[in-house]
C-alpha cells in the first residue's frame, strides 16, 4: 500500500501537547504506524558516557502515531491525501483540501 505520509513531508500535529505545531518527518516506521518528527515530541533521555559520546541528559524525538500527524497544505492547515491515478499509470498523493498534487 502506498504511504500517505513519506520522509520529508511537512506535516501538522493534530493531538497531544504540540497541537498546530508544524515539523519535518525524517523517518517514518511502517510497522509501527509510527513517526519522527524534527522538534516535535521532544523528550529527556539520560545517556551513560562512552568513548564516542558524552554523558549527560540528551533531548530527542519520540515517534509519534501517524494518526496524529496530517500533511501541511500550501496555506500550512492540515489536509488529508488522497491518491489519483494518472494517465500514464503512476499514482500520486494528493490533497483533499485543495485537490493539489503533493510533491514528493
């Protein structure tokens, strides 16, 4: 089945503690229905110094359900995709709001 979302894609949150707030998707994880998010779902992890890090309390992005997030329209309002066959057989994403093609 094809993605709805895809790295790369600006996206919107629509749940949680980062409600509205926009971000960039760098990967997503199919399996789990799961994605990472630049800036978004940030948490505190304590890390135990090694040879090739440093010690210390680190800030990371906890993937976020796929459920919560929706691609960014041209106007940055959240939108959901649907897909169009084109004429010469390839599928492409696009928005429901707009009915725009999404690039990527």
């Amino acid at each position: 089945m094809a993605a709805k979302i895809r790295k790369g894609d600006k996206v919107v949150v629509l749940n949680g503690r980062d409600k509205g707030r926009t971000g960039e998707v760098f990967e997503v994880r199919p399996g789990e229905n799961k994605a990472l998010v630049r800036g978004i779902n940030m948490i505190k992890r304590h890390q135990k110094q090694t040879q090739a890090q440093e010690g210390g309390i680190i800030s990371k992005e906890s993937p976020i359900h796929l459920s919560n997030i929706a691609i960014a329209g041209k106007d940055g309002k959240p939108t959901r995709v649907g897909f169009k066959i084109q004429a010469d057989g390839t599928k492409v994403r696009i928005a429901k709001r707009s009915g725009a093609e999404i690039d990527g």
